[in-house]
C-alpha cells in the first residue's frame, strides 16, 4: 500500500521550517561578523589613544612652556628668574668693540690691557670703550625697569673672554656696577652690530622671560644712522621705542667716519641683514672658536628673523610676523 501523500500544508510548513533555520544561520553568521567588525573599530580606537597617548608623553618629557618660548625640561628645570628681574621692560644694549684683560682698573686707559684690533691703537678708543660703558650704566641705574646687556662674543683667538663678560667684568672691578648687580647681563654670540641688536633682544627674552617694550642701544656717535636707519629698519622695531645715546672718540676723525661708511653703512644698506659677504666674512673671520647662541631654544619667536636672508641684490624686509608687533 502505497503511504499516503503529503499534504500541500505540511510541505509548506516544511519549507517554512527551512527557511528559518537558514535565516537563523544567516543571523548567526551576521551577528559574528558585527561582532569581528566592532572588535576590530574597537582595536583600532585603542590603538590610535596608545599612540596620541606616545606622542604627547614625547612632547612633554622633552619641552615644557616656558613663557613664550619651549625648551627642553633639561634646561628649564635648572632656570628660576629672580622676582627682581621679571617685571623689566627696557633693554639696554652696550655693543662691544674690544676685549679688557687686565686685572687693574686704576689703568683702564692703558692699551696693553686691552685687545685691540691695528686700526683700534691710538686715537683714544680705549676711552670711548669705558665711556660707552659708562653710559650704558647710567641708564639702567637710574630706570628700575632696565636690563644692561653687554653684547659681544669671543671674537679675539687670543682671549677666551668674549667682549660682553669683560665689559661686564670691567664695569664691577671698577666699582660703576657693584656685585651681583641682577639687572646687568651679557650676551655672548654677536659677531657685529646687527647682531648685537638682535641677539641682546634674544638675550633679553631668555633671561627676564619676554621681550622689550624699549630699547636703549650705547655706542659710537658716528654710528647712529646704522643702527638707527638700518638694523632697527631691519628688524621693524618702531622707532618711537628706540633710542641711540651716541659717545665717540675726543678729537673724532674723519678717518674713522670713512672707515664706517666703506666698511659698514654702505654694506649694510646693501645688505640689510649681513648675510652675503663682505659682512657674512666679517662674521666668520670672528668667530675663531666657532661658537654658537642658544635663542633658538629660548627666543624661539625670533627663529626666522634669525635664519632670514633674501637673495643677493633684493634687500627685501623680513615680513613675517615678530613678537614686537602686538606690544
């Protein structure tokens, strides 16, 4: 006898029943691989915090803020500035031109005492020198808001003084600064005059912890207009905060007044910033023992303007921003 045949019902239950243990399966295989995929979103999280989490501990175990500027913890954790010197806003600049080693201040005038390039001997420089010093003295004694840069780097192969430290030096062993004078420093890398206006503002910066709002520069009378017209140009510090005190030689010379024109304003004026000979030459020539300042790390703002140097013939004015701008 033949089994009787199924039913039209219970082959559509059949085929229902089917169809969902495949749906079922499907679900089964789906759900699998929403759970692989959000396991993977969720590695590739964890992985992205790991090395957003790297990156900052590099930055921070390397540089910390130090007010405008960032410098390695190395440096800054050995750096407490005095609460005497942080509210100072006006830079006084003495450039220098020479170098003192003598031991006696009672014979300042004296030559031997001084290292001094041929054309420097006679003519009473050595006195400029001291009155310059002098100057640069008066003002910050009698403004609490200044800081007395020296500015001069270790120019003469026979000395290791650079021309700040013995200016600075010169001015306590004859009693016009007195010891541990904290509003008087030096700067100890400029090569020449552009230099000693811009790296004293990078000094500045390094040692009160921000820029100037004034500067005050003391030098030769014959070489106002350079740092007048040209370095301050240079650098676009307005010229209603800036001064130039001029002292120069008793019985200053003509000689001398040419010997600024031929070898330094002319060229200058050619080159703003010095950076083509003959003034790149004049740098390197001293720069006998082949130092290097650190205001790249504490005036870190002032990195271009540094670095600056328009092509041959151009004498185009640096144009990006400069702290001095928003003061």
């Amino acid at each position: 006898m033949l089994p009787a045949p199924v039913s039209f019902a219970r082959r559509g239950g059949f085929r229902r029943s089917s169809n969902a243990l495949n749906q079922r399966r499907i679900d089964v295989l789906l759900s699998r691989a929403r759970i692989t995929n959000l396991g993977v979103l969720l590695l590739c999280a964890a992985t992205a915090l790991s090395l957003l989490y790297n990156i900052s501990y590099w930055f921070s175990s390397r540089g910390v803020s130090n007010g405008d500027s960032q410098a390695p913890w190395s440096i800054t954790d050995t750096i407490e500035r005095d609460a005497s010197v942080q509210h100072l806003s006006h830079l006084v600049v003495v450039p220098g031109h020479a170098i003192w080693k003598g031991a006696n201040p009672t014979v300042i005038m004296n030559e031997d005492d001084w290292i001094l390039e041929s054309y420097q001997k006679g003519g009473g420089r050595v006195n400029a020198f001291y009155e310059h010093i002098k100057g640069g003295v008066k003002l910050a004694l009698e403004d609490p808001r200044a800081l007395l840069v020296f500015s001069g780097g270790q120019t003469r192969p026979a000395s290791t003084f650079t021309e700040a430290d013995s200016y600075l030096r010169l001015a306590i062993e004859s009693s016009l600064l007195p010891q541990g004078f904290l509003r008087a420093t030096t700067e100890n890398y400029a090569l020449d005059s552009y230099q000693n206006l811009l790296y004293s503002i990078a000094r500045f910066h390094e040692y009160v912890g921000r820029y100037p709002n004034y500067i005050s520069v003391v030098g030769y009378e014959m070489k106002r207009e350079r740092f007048e017209d040209v370095h301050r140009k240079a650098l676009r510090w307005p010229p209603e905060r800036f001064q130039y005190i001029g002292i120069d030689m008793e019985g200053h010379s003509g000689i001398a007044m040419q010997g600024e024109l031929t070898n330094a304003l002319i060229p200058y004026r050619k080159d703003l910033y010095g950076c083509h000979p003959p003034l790149s030459t004049k740098r390197r020539n001293r720069n006998p023992f082949a130092r290097y300042h650190s205001y790249y790390t504490s005036a870190p703002e002032l990195a271009g303007l540094m670095d600056y140097c328009p092509e041959t013939g151009s004498n185009a004015i640096f144009d990006r921003p400069l702290p001095w701008d928003y003061l």
